[in-house]
C-alpha cells in the first residue's frame, strides 16, 4: 500500500496526529486520556503519514532534545512500512538540525523493530502508562 510523509508543526499536523494517536494509544491500548496529551507537543516537530485517499495512518514526534515518541501506526498499516518510514524521517531530520544522538522509550514488544533501525538498549526496563518499556539510543554522527 502507498504512503506519503509529511514533517512539520502542531499546528500543521495536530488533527491528524491525534487522530492516530487516540486510535492506537487511548482505545486500543487503553492509555488514560491524561497521559496522552501533552504541552510538549507544541515544541516538536511532527510526522504523519498518509495513505492514497489522504487518511493518516501513522504519526511520530520528535523533541527538542532528541527524543522520539508517539510512534503509531493504524493496525491495517502495520507491517507496510509506514512505521520505519516515519522513524527514518524523524531520525533524518534530527541528524540534520545537528542531534548528537536520538532516544527514545520503546514498549518492550516493540524493541525489535526499533533494532532493525540501529536503536540499542539502554537501561533497564520501566513501567510507563502500565505498559514495560525500554530505553533506547541511536548514535547519529
């Protein structure tokens, strides 16, 4: 299945991230609606991805400090590339506003897909939102 990318603000992208993202995060995983929303969303830069009839299937954000987060993919995109795509983009972007190095809090079943992209772990597993995660890092430079 075809896709398009695009990278760019809140407020560009805010209706379409957020529709993913209550999707995958509030009804699927059951994350409480408080934990989801966040005033950091005002300072990252955003990815949305767009099927060909132009609904958005996936989305990811990237921090000031070099954190990614937010990645999720509508579950009929899974597995299309969409999610790879987006982490790329973002990783892209932070490699060329001059990022070090890029993190991120992966759920643990989610680690391998993070591996394929050169993500290692770093820590020690952690509860957040009542889902294990993991720390991870990619050296850019």
């Amino acid at each position: 299945m075809n896709f398009h990318l695009v990278l760019d603000d809140w407020a560009a992208l805010q209706a379409d991230a957020k529709a993913i993202r209550h999707e995958v995060f509030i009804i699927e995983q059951n994350i409480p609606l408080e934990l989801e929303w966040d005033e950091i969303n005002e300072v990252c830069v955003h990815a949305v991805a767009y099927d060909e009839k132009g609904q958005p299937v996936g989305t990811g954000r990237l921090l000031p400090d070099g954190h990614i987060g937010r990645m999720a993919v509508s579950k009929a995109m899974r597995g299309a590339g969409v999610g790879g795509a987006i982490l790329e983009a973002l990783m892209q972007h932070a490699k060329q506003r001059g990022d070090d190095a890029v993190m991120l809090s992966a759920q643990v079943h989610a680690e391998r897909f993070y591996q394929r992209y050169g993500f290692v772990r770093d820590g020690d597993e952690f509860m957040e939102a009542g889902i294990p995660h993991i720390h991870m890092r990619y050296i850019l430079r």
